[in-house]
C-alpha cells in the first residue's frame, strides 16, 4: 500500500474518558483510544483498513489535504 499521510482531529471526550480520532477526508473513519499514544495507534490502523476496504470495492480513495493555519 502507498504511504498515504492523511491527517486525523484528536478530541477528548470527558463523559467517556477517551480520545476520539476522526480522519476528516474518509467518510466515517473514526475511533478512539484511552490515552493520546493509542488513539493516534488506532487512527492509523483505521486509516489502513478503510483504504483496503475502499481498494477492494473498487471505491475512489480521496486523495491526502494539506491542512494549513490561516488564523495566524
């Protein structure tokens, strides 16, 4: 598999005490993880399997966005 570099939103939920990961170019690509180390693990690996999910559909895989700061 091509390394793709997609970028993942980190949130903490208080009610669950969890950190959600959220991959905002792959529709419905999330998860989550009891501490930042394992989010980010778990990020990766369901940014993994939805591209191979994708591939084996035959579904288009959106390409990487490069997320800049403007509120500088």
């Amino acid at each position: 598999m091509t390394n793709l570099h997609y970028s993942m939103i980190l949130e903490w939920d208080d009610d669950d005490k969890i950190f959600v990961v959220t991959v905002p170019e792959l529709p419905g690509c999330r998860t989550h993880g009891h501490t930042y180390e394992e989010a980010i693990k778990q990020g990766q690996e369901a940014i993994e399997g939805w591209i191979m999910t994708a591939q084996v559909d035959g579904a288009t895989i959106p390409p990487p966005r490069n997320y800049t700061d403007t509120a500088a």
